[in-house]
C-alpha cells in the first residue's frame, strides 16, 4: 500500500551519495596490492595511491581549499593530474583541468571566470601561465609540479603530496555537487564553463566499466587528454575493478607502443588523428596485438581505411560519441550479432556511426525541433541530436542564458545535425552550423569531407559553404596533401565527382595549411572568412 | 565559488530517477534484435521482449494496478516471471515474487501482510495459493500462467500479454520508490518484508554488470530463483550488455547440463548444493567447460571440495555474500593477482571468503558494537559485518522497530559474525546466533561444520551448542551420511579432533535426517529443541 512504502525513508545506512570518491576508497582496501598508476620509474600501487591522494587532499584542505572552490591544473597526463581527480573532489572542491594547448589569454580568461582559488602547474607550463595571469590582471596562488621541466621555483606539489592526510570518508552531503569545470573549446565566442557533479562523474565511470568494459586485470594508456571531460571521466572509473593506468605525458606513437608492451596495455581512448599516427607510424609492431587492445575513439567519426588499419593492427576500435556537456562519450556503436554477414565496406560503414546510448543515459534520440519530435528512421532525415541523463551537465557556470537554451524542453540540445538509422543508430551529418544549403539540398559537410579522405593524396579535409550566384551555397573543400603528393584540384575534383551526387562534390578545392584550435579541432569560420562567407 | 555552482539545477535534462527501467526501453533499441529469452522453445529479441512486457503492463494498469500496488507472484524460474520484473515496476506497482516452496499458512501470511491486490500463479501451484488464501481468509484477483501444469481456469497470464500496451516510458518520478517486496526466511519469528526501490535496483545491476562482469554476448542460466532478492537483481542487469537469459523451469542436473550446451552458457548463480549436484551428477560432460563458465555463488561458503570439483568442471566460481535486506550479494571474493603463489588448499581457502565489497556498496566492515569500531584486520577478532550503501533496503514493510534496529547508528546489521583478514577480506564465522560458547572461547558452527564436509562419508552436517555442565556449551554435530557410507560416531569425532582444537571437536555426533526450511536452509532451532537447548 502506498503510504507504507513511502513511510521508509532514507538515512546513513541505505542512501549514500554518488560519488567516484567511494571507487578511490574502495579500490584502497579492495586492490591495495595490484599496481594503479605507471609512469616512467614510477609505480604505485592502489594503497599508496589512495594514500597519496589523501596527503594531497590534506595539503590542499590546509591552503584553504573547500565546498565550491574551483582549483585549476595545467598539466598533461601525468600521475598528478590524475591524482588531483580525487583529491581536489575530497576537500568539497571543484577541478578545473584546462587545456594546456591554449592560448595564454584564453588560459587567463578561464583562471578568472571559473574563480579560480589555486593553480597548479606542470614546470614546463609555468610560463604559459604567468603570461595568462599577467594578461588577466590575476595574482594566484602557484603550486608547481616537477617534472619534465625546470626545477620549480615556489610551492611543490610534492609539499602537498607529503601534507598531513585527509581522513574523513570524504564523500559530498550531496551527490548533486560539482566535481570538475571543463571550458568548451569555444569554436564560437568564449568559452563556457561546463559543470559536472559528484552524480554523473559516478554514473559515467559505472557505465563506462560495465558497457566498455572495463574489468579485472584490465591495463589501461592514459592517451586521451584529462583536460578533454576529464578524460572522458575514465580516471574515475579505473578504480572500480582496479584496473593499472599508465602514463607517457606525450603520446608519441614511439612512446605509446613501448608502454604497450611493457605494460601489457588491454584498454585506451583516443582521438582518430592519435590512431591514425600510430597506424602510419614506422614503430608499429609488424605481428598484431594478441589479444586484441579495446579502443574507444571519439571527436569524429573514424575513416573506414583508420578502422581497417587498426583493426590489421589487433585493435577492437569502439566509436562512441559524446561532448563536453555530457562527461564525454554519451553514444557507442555497439556491434550486433548480425554484422557477421557484412563486407568490410558494408562493416567500416556500420562501425563508423555514432551508434547507440550507454546504458548509463536514456535514449540518445535525433529530433525534429520544429516538430518537436524524433526523425523517422530511415537514414535520410536530418534533426538534431538531443540527450536526456543523468551524465548530462549540471549546466554552465555564470551563464544561465546559455544552460536555459542548452536544457530547452527538458533535453539537451548536442548542435549535430544526424540521421536515425532503422537499426536505431545514430549517424552525424554535420555540425548543425556547418550544414551546406546547396540549391535547396542539404549537403553534409562530414560526408563530402569523408570522400576527400579516401583520396590516397589528402592529408587533411575540410569542406564550408562558399556563397554562390545561382545556388545559394556550394562546397568548397580545403585540403592539405600528404608530403609528396602531387594531386592537383581537378583530380581531386574529380575524384569527388564520380562519387558523389553532383550538388555535394566541391566545386571549388583550396591547398592550404588548414587553421585549427589549439586542440586540433579545424576551425572553419576561419576557412569561412577566407572566402569572404 | 560555492553559490555558482549550486545555483545550477535539476531538470529533464540532466538528472533521471534510477530505474532498471531505463535498461529495459534501451535495450528494445539497442539489442532490438539480439535474442532476450529462451525457454524450451520460446525464443523473443529484446524487442520482442519489451513488447510484451509493455502490453502484460497495460494488462496490469487495466486491472487497476498503479503506484504502490503490490503484485505477488508464485511461479519457478519461467519467462513470465522474469517479464514481471518489468511489467509491475512499469505500472508504478510493487513485485512481491513469492517462494513457492513455502507452505500455505505463510504463503497466506505474506499474501495479507504485503497488502497484495492481486496474485500470478504458475498452475501448478493453484492449489497451494488457494489453501493459503483460504486459510488467511482472502479472496484475491489470481491470474493463471499457463507452463505444465494443469489448464487454467480463469484469467491468465496470456490474457495479460496480449492487452493494450502501456506506452508511456514508465520511469517512476522518484528513484527512492518502492519496486520489489521480498519476504525473509523467517528463521525466527515471522518472515519480514524487505522493500527494494529503483535506485537500488538499478545499482545493483549495474554494478553487478560491471564488477562481475556480465559483458557482451553473455548467456545467462537462469538457476538462482527469482523469489530470493529477485534472483540477485540478475533479472534486472541482463539487459545492460543485451545478455540473454535461459529458463528451464526446474534447476536439475540434466535441464542445466542441456541448457549449457544448447545456448553456450557464459554466466549463472547457484547456491553451492546446486553445485555440489551438478559436479557430482552422472550426467557432468567429461571435458571442462570452454571457455570457462562464470559462476557466481552464495549462501554458504563454498567447501573447498566444491571448489576444486567446479575448477575441474571449467567453472570460475566467485564467492559472493549477502542477505535478503541488501537485494543479495554485497561482497565478492575477487582473486588478486598475487594468489597465484598459492597452493591448491590455500586458494581453495582465500576463495571460500566473503571477500571484499562490490563497487556499487561502500566498505563492508566487520564492527566491534559494543566499541563501535572495526574489528582488527588480524582474521582472529570477531565482530558483526556492517554495510552502508545504495543496494541496502528501504526498510522492513510495516515494521518500523524492526527497520530501526536494522539501521541503528547508520549502518545495516547483518547478524553475521565475521573476522577481518590483512588484506580487507571478510571471513564469516557464524550467524551470531549460532556462535558456541564453550569454557570462554568462540567455536564458529561454520568452521566445525566445514571441517565435517571433508569427511568423505558426510553428506550434510550440522553443528549447534549442547548445554554443558562444566564448559557452558559444547558443540554437537547432526550429520546425514553418504547413501551407503558407514561411518561411525566415534569415526567422525576422531576425524575432526586431529584436526581441529579440542574445543571445536564435536562431543557428540548424532545421525540424523537434519531438519530445512523450504527454500533449503538448516533449522538449527530445530536441533537446539532436539538437545533439549
């Protein structure tokens, strides 16, 4: 009867807050033994990491560091970064974990907006970071890592790492918390602040374990960037069946493979662009890894020959799809049983779809804004791809405009234009804002850029909307060729001609070195503006 | 800063009640086409099988059933009961799966004290539904599921699912309602109805997906019954990764040996007399399993003899521990990887623990009471196993006192008692009710009744204090023996004094058909009135 289920409440012993802080806890007692971090000399195991992460968390606790108080770290992946994971989350704070490919005045503009208590900084980056301070009028607090770099000239985080330790459990009063800010890359204006809470951070790390899967004995290359949604918040789910994370601060193909190989690597995450070197790269072993490496990849759709080289190299290459508002991957294209039966053209094209939900989030469903209802899913109509979970942001911080247009009717709107496939997976058509209206046909820009990367000679695609007489817009593709090549813009021309419908070949094609952010994302309004668009 | 941060809300968007439900509607998509069922020859897809559930739902709404409802079910391990879990929760009702080896008079007790508005009855156990309610005076709706016993003769199950179907998403509005009602054992006293809700459902199947794990392409046997802690909440995680779940009714020998065959099994869970009949039937194929199957055990720990005779089998048992109140197994035995320099013995012994606990539960700690304090970590000092966490119950249904004794001071007693080991494994010694007190030193009845199993003659055994003049107690053994074995008193005294202390010995061992509940459980109180204790 109603009432008396409802008369139970919650209390200590049956409701405990979401929180990867439990895992870290847990893995202390549970994998005390088995190794946690790798890097270089370094090796610990998960009791002396755990332990570790506690004298942090208490070093921070005595700078003052509490409930809400964003601390910001500048490094790459390095067992440091790592660690601050856990240990700025302990003190009731937030990790801000910025891109350290950016530009001192964005660096600066981060610093302030995210209020910012505290900057803790690899040697190599301190420069980059009093240039940003400088520039944004900020006089804060320093704590340098040592590493690779200059010897540090103030505050260590080797102090914090020999503090007096933190010993309350540590968990959130309340799962709904932030745990970390993570800036967009701001491909448009400033960037915004994304929030994640205690909640999604644990859902994220629970369904990444269970739908990866990451389980026992598994080893795990830290290649995926930390300050890209907290590595796709797979830090916070290493611990949950204790598996190894290894670290190279670059991931240099020559580094990666021999962290491979010493370190048995099972598992890593990492952009096309990352595979694609180690797929072309002089270094990589000539038998196939045995077993098989599990990959995750994400940022943009893998090209079909990416998928087929890696897959001759002995990597199971997962595509999955997520953006920073939502902890990153959101989307996996699982394969089905029934994918036995295609050709390796038929499965590259299968495999190359943004795919399906993590079973962490609900449906990840392609709408129809105007109607205000999801596309058939026949492949061929486009809407926007809309997700509702609970590995959705908290929101954007200072910015309630931008969080209220984000979450309009209760979904949060990704921006990618998509198609539904009757199989119920997802496939990107383009950025929503890059979507070419050429007389009165959506042309794709993804695609047209896909066809341009089959060309033995194209090193780098990109392909926006020139504005023309009679069409409204065609597609003009810029191109950067592989060293060496020859191909000249009717062959390339060409080449998209006879492959594709006549309104989405480019008709026009640019050599040039193609703009990209900081991150490597290729930034197209400056491809735009070179057309006078 | 602390107020910006909190400013940001909750919406559609970004927070979702926890339910099993949403791997339910995901699983429709995502594994549409992936096989859900299979029982003798019934065969449903994922999407075939959310179908259904969706019209048994519609059924269930039709007959009035809405939030807080409970719905009991008497059935064994058949498909219907397995939709149930979905179809009830999805109409915002309660399941109440009832044992069906239960005799009338408490089969009528649970029916009246659950509040129960209708009853789902496999045929064959018509007769005994209406002896209860008979004998409790009710006149509950029944709905007759149809499998080998007799035709129904009222509504059915099939009536059910072929209604309208229920097409709303079905997520409850709050995560902390109730889903499932499970009566304990009721070793003492009345059985106690132990109120499951969403959240804890949902996390215990993701947990158990991921730390188990039920990866991908996992077939499951359907062996532990669903009417004990809803079958682990297995029933709940096998549509994470779209397993496929095999019934066959009745957990015999030769329907498991068949079903392992026919459908490849990768994963069930038995207690370990299911076990023990398998390893020891005619029937166990003469070749190992392969690849290995993976089994998860609990109730007892497994005796060593298991252990080995299962590893010869090709099965990879874990050892899992829990109770009714925290919807089955909280801790697992997980093998460290520096297990591997053990001798057969020793392993045997490090992986009949409890083990450590499960990532979706905190620390399970074994606590002094009276110092409020964990017990030492020097598997000697006994105290009572505790535990906090998402999978502990809601709390005893009508029964406040009874809740608030089970959660005093924040955490859930479980009545065992349990010594820590070194490396933060839990080993139970007893129900702390069975302890044997004897000239001042513990006995655990576990410990003597472990070390009678290795005795070759015994079948089963049972040990429990006898009143003593000059020690207080000494314990007594209840033995059955092998069908044909003959050994003696005196036998099996000397047996267990060469290996054990001499005020662990049995000083009396009586031959005896041992008295069990109906779900199979030892009824020690039984042999304590047959001593006269």
């Amino acid at each position: 009867m109603r009432e008396h289920f409802e008369a139970l409440d919650q209390c200590a012993a049956n409701f405990v807050p979401l929180s990867p802080i439990s895992f870290l806890n847990r893995a202390a007692d549970v994998f005390a033994g088995e190794t946690a971090v790798v890097y270089g000399d370094q090796r610990r195991t998960w009791a002396e990491t755990a332990a570790r992460i506690r004298r942090v968390a208490g070093g921070l606790r005595a700078k003052g560091i509490g409930l809400g108080d964003t601390v910001s770290v500048i490094a790459p992946n390095i067992p440091e970064l790592f660690e601050l994971h856990y240990a700025v989350p302990l003190t009731g704070g937030v990790l801000g974990a910025i891109n350290t490919r950016l530009e001192p005045e964005t660096i600066g503009y981060i610093l302030e907006h995210s209020d910012s208590k505290l900057v803790i900084v690899d040697t190599e980056l301190r420069a980059l970071v009093d240039a940003a301070m400088a520039g944004a009028g900020l006089a804060l607090e320093v704590i340098e890592i040592a590493d690779t770099g200059p010897a540090p000239t103030g505050a260590t985080y080797d102090d914090l790492a020999t503090s007096k330790p933190l010993t309350e459990e540590g968990l959130p009063a309340d799962e709904w918390q932030a745990i970390a800010i993570n800036y967009t890359s701001g491909t448009s204006g400033r960037p915004k602040g994304v929030v994640y809470h205690h909640r999604g951070a644990y859902m994220m790390a629970m369904g990444t374990a269970a739908a990866w899967p990451l389980s026992y004995g598994a080893s795990y290359l830290s290649v995926v960037p930390m300050f890209h949604c907290n590595g796709w918040c797979h830090p916070w789910a290493t611990p949950i069946n204790g598996a190894k994370m290894v670290f190279t601060r670059v991931p240099e193909p020559a580094r990666l493979f021999e962290a491979i190989a010493q370190e048995k690597v099972t598992h890593f995450g990492a952009a096309p662009v990352v595979l694609q070197m180690m797929a072309e790269s002089d270094l990589a072993p000539s038998a196939p890894f045995d077993p098989p490496i599990n990959v995750f990849t994400a940022g943009a759709p893998p090209p079909p020959a990416i998928l087929e080289k890696t897959a001759a190299m002995g990597m199971e290459v997962m595509h999955v799809y997520g953006l920073t508002e939502t902890y990153g991957h959101i989307s996996q294209c699982i394969p089905q049983s029934n994918w036995a039966g295609l050709d390796a053209a038929g499965e590259a094209e299968a495999r190359a779809r943004q795919g399906v939900a993590f079973p962490m989030v609900e449906p990840v469903e392609v709408v129809d804004r105007e109607a205000d209802a999801p596309v058939p899913r026949d492949a061929e109509t486009q809407g926007e791809i809309a997700i509702r979970g609970n590995t959705v942001m908290k929101g954007y911080y200072k910015n309630p405009e931008a969080t209220a247009e984000a979450f309009k009717g209760g979904k949060f709107w990704s921006g990618d234009a998509a198609v539904m496939h009757d199989d119920a997976y997802v496939k990107i058509k383009d950025r929503l804002k890059d979507v070419i209206i050429s007389g009165g046909e959506n042309v794709s820009s993804v695609e047209v850029e896909g066809m341009l990367y089959r060309h033995p000679d194209v090193q780098t695609a990109a392909v926006v909307a020139e504005p023309h007489e009679k069409w409204g817009e065609v597609p003009c593709a810029f191109v950067e060729l592989r060293e060496g090549a020859t191909a000249s813009e009717d062959d390339i021309m060409t080449f998209c001609k006879e492959r594709l419908a006549g309104f989405k070949a480019p008709k026009r094609v640019v050599f040039t070195d193609i703009p990209k952010t900081s991150t490597g994302k290729i930034q197209k309004f400056k491809l735009r503006e070179m057309l006078g668009a």
